[in-house]
C-alpha cells in the first residue's frame, strides 16, 4: 500500500508554523462592577482590584465568574501554577486596599496603587507570588509612573524570597512628568527565581497625602517546572509526526515468520495418541526465595545565584 498521501499530509503540519507559548502579563484592564462586585466591568479609576486577577493564567483571555479576564502575552510561557497577591501596606482582613486608576500615571494605561485611611495612600505596596510545590515563579520585570504626571523619588524597590534578597535598590526615580521619560522600566536580565517571591515598593519617605501617587503596571512573570523539561505542544506535534513518517518503513523492514512445515497425516496421529508412563514426585530441598531490588535514581539540581546578573533600571519615553 502507498503512504503518499499521509506523508504529504505529515509534512504539510511540519512546515507549518508553531505558535510560541506566551508570557503572563499583567494589564489590569478589567474590574468588577461596584454594586454587586460580581460582573466584570472595564477598568475605571478608583475601582477595586479584584482579589483574583493574576491568579493561574492559562491563557490571554481567561473566563471568570462575571465575565472575562485579560493578559499581555511576553513570550515565555503563562503561569497555571502562580497565584498573584496584590495589597498595601495597610491591607485589612476584608481589605486589601489596592485601587485602579485609568490615566494620570505618566504614559501607563490603568495601573495599581495602594490605599490608605481618607485622602492618605499606603507607604508600601506588595505583590506576593506563589507557584505550587515543584514550580518556581520567574519575574522578569515592571514599570512604574507618578501622578499627576510627575516624579518622584522613593525610598526603595526590593524583591525577596523568604530572607534572600534577590534585587534591591534605593532613591529610586520614578518618572512621570511631561519633559521626560514618562515612566521607569524594571527589566531583569535574568529572571528573578523562587517558589515564592515579594516584590516591595517603598514610599515611607513621601508624604502620606501622595504615598498613593505611584502606580504599578505590565508585570510580566513566568514559571519553571524545575528538573522537567518544558515540551513547546509543537514540539510534540514535531515528534508524533516524525514517528509516523517512519512507521511504514519500520512496517518492511520486519523479517517475515517462516511457514511450519505440516506435519505427515500418520505422525499427526501417532501425536494425539496418549502415552503411557509414571509420574515421580521428588522431594526438592534448598528453594531460595530470589527478590529483584529496584533501584530510583534522583538527580538532585543545585546551583547558587550569580550576584552579577541582576535586572537594570531603565528610563523609557512614551
């Protein structure tokens, strides 16, 4: 039989093109509604950051109770084992006193602040994320801006994991005003890598009145399923492909049985008759019981971090 057509049809799905896994980002473009705070809505300023966004993406697009959740896409996989945890410094048990607001944040489009008590903001805001066992959170950076279009100096950026620092910086600018960069870029070189990372803006050394006056926007993260490789789905199309371009030249190679001879018709009788003798039954001494060991090899991966490779600052315009 020809294989033709299927080859054909096999190498058509090899040259087409494979798209790339995407990256999450966070764009906080969605809201729920203020009354029910159970539709969701378009991001308007003021309006709370619900507690489930960021949480598990699989996709840029994700349906949630209400309505539907949107993300950027950076390229490097989206994160169904990460949950996001956005809250000031001031957060309560019911309240994590995280607003959105849509413009006024340098050149950001709807971005995060932290809440405080009447016309205060919070003098830290906090985004905590979590990966479950066997994965590991990757961050690769964010951007931040002042309002109302204007800059700032605060006290501190830092992302910890546990009682690890792995980046810090203090006095930092954050731009916003109209006669320059109209935000500041944090993007790391090399990821920053933990099971669990907190990512800390420090405002204590503002004014309570503007501490609510810098704002977080397009945090992109990833994750790694440490010791296990990550298959791209065409990948995996790739190698069913190539397998079953092989199957039919597998097929012809396969020696063929031999034929056994029939037997004549007087020996195929002679082979049915019963015959006669006696059964012994010998006693056997000395049976040992033989037990197959097996053996599970574990590759334990370890490696410290390279103080060198951290993220940079970068100023960027519009």
């Amino acid at each position: 039989m020809r294989h033709t057509p299927v080859r054909a049809v096999l190498l058509g799905l090899l040259a087409a093109p494979v798209n790339p896994a995407g990256a999450t980002i966070l764009l906080f473009d969605q809201a729920r509604d203020a009354a029910t705070r159970s539709v969701v809505v378009p991001t308007s300023s003021g309006a709370d950051l619900p507690a489930d966004y960021g949480d598990n993406v699989t996709g840029a697009v994700m349906a949630v109770p209400g309505g539907f959740f949107t993300y950027g896409d950076g390229g490097e996989g989206f994160t169904p084992d990460v949950t996001v945890d956005i809250f000031s410094q001031l957060a309560t048990a019911t309240d994590p006193r995280t607003r959105l607001f849509q413009s006024g944040y340098g050149d950001l489009i709807n971005v995060v602040w932290g809440d405080g008590p009447g016309i205060n903001g919070a003098p830290a805001l906090n985004v905590l994320f979590a990966a479950t066992p066997g994965h590991v959170v990757d961050l690769y950076g964010f951007e931040l801006a002042g309002f109302p279009n204007a800059d700032y100096t605060i006290a501190g950026v830092e992302v910890l994991a546990g009682a690890t620092t792995l980046f810090s910086a203090t006095d930092v600018l954050i731009e916003g005003n109209l006669s320059g960069p109209r935000r500041t870029t944090f993007a790391f070189a090399s990821p920053l890598s933990a099971q669990e990372i907190l990512l800390r803006l420090d405002f204590s050394n503002l004014a309570p009145a503007i501490q609510d006056n810098i704002g977080i926007d397009s945090i992109r993260f990833g994750q790694t399923p440490p010791g296990v490789p990550i298959t791209e789905p065409g990948s995996a199309i790739l190698l069913l492909c190539a397998l079953a371009l092989t199957a039919p030249a597998r097929r012809r190679c396969r020696p063929r049985r031999r034929p056994t001879p029939c037997k004549p018709p007087r020996e195929r009788l002679a082979s049915r008759r019963p015959r006669m003798g006696v059964t012994v039954l010998v006693p056997v001494h000395g049976l040992r019981a033989v037990t197959a060991t097996r053996i599970d090899r574990k590759d334990a991966r370890g490696g410290g971090r390279d103080p060198e490779r951290r993220g940079g600052i970068q100023r960027s315009g519009g």
